[in-house]
C-alpha cells in the first residue's frame, strides 16, 4: 500500500511540475501600434510597441496592459497609466490589423481607431 501511494504521489508531482504545452500563434512577434482619437480631450495620437506570445499580447513597460489574440486574429485589449484607460477590440491579420477602442483621460472620454504593423 504504501509503495502504490508512493507510486501515486510522485506521478502527482511529475505532471505537477510538467509545463503544459503551448501552440505558438500565428500573430506571435512584435507589432507597432498606432492609437489615434477621433472624439474627446485625449492627446491626438499614442504610438507603442507590444508583443504577443501564444495569443496573449503584453508590453514590457506597462504593468496594467492585458491582451489575447483569438486563433482567427480577433484582439482585446485594455490599459491603464496613471489616469489614462483604454480598452479596444478588432483584428489582426498577418501582417497587419485594426480596430476601435474607447477609454478616458481623467474626466475626458475618449473614443477613436487603433491600426497595427507586423515588426
């Protein structure tokens, strides 16, 4: 009993410690960004570049940014600096993308389009 126990727990910490497997997207790299408002008191224009590893999308200087690419290239994504928010949707192809997004300055409400280029 006890070499079967034995048996069990250490295959609980070889899967445990496994990492699970991950298929690469195919919108993985680095992608330039460019935001620019159409409506509202933000500034004109935000130009950024953010990096998407198996679908989840991240910038390394940015802590409060989240974002996922869908297999068919549909985006999400939201950030926060300070008192700036913006949070957007579209798609990406595979070399380029686009989409709306919608956020505040403080009190200002902002709204415009967002366009991508595969680095």
């Amino acid at each position: 009993m006890k070499r079967l126990w034995l048996c069990v727990m250490a295959t609980n910490c070889i899967v445990a410690l496994t990492p699970a497997a991950h298929a690469r997207s195919a919108y993985d790299g680095s992608w330039d960004l460019l935001f620019v408002t159409q409506s509202g008191d933000c500034d004109p224009s935000y130009n950024f570049t953010v990096n998407v590893f198996n679908g989840v999308v991240t910038h390394p200087n940015l802590v409060k940014f989240r974002g996922h690419v869908a297999r068919s290239g549909a985006v999400r994504a939201s950030v926060t600096v300070h008192e700036k928010y913006a949070a957007g949707t579209g798609r990406l192809s595979n070399t380029t993308g686009r989409g709306t997004w919608r956020g505040h300055s403080g009190s200002a409400q902002c709204l415009g389009y967002w366009t991508a280029q595969r680095n």
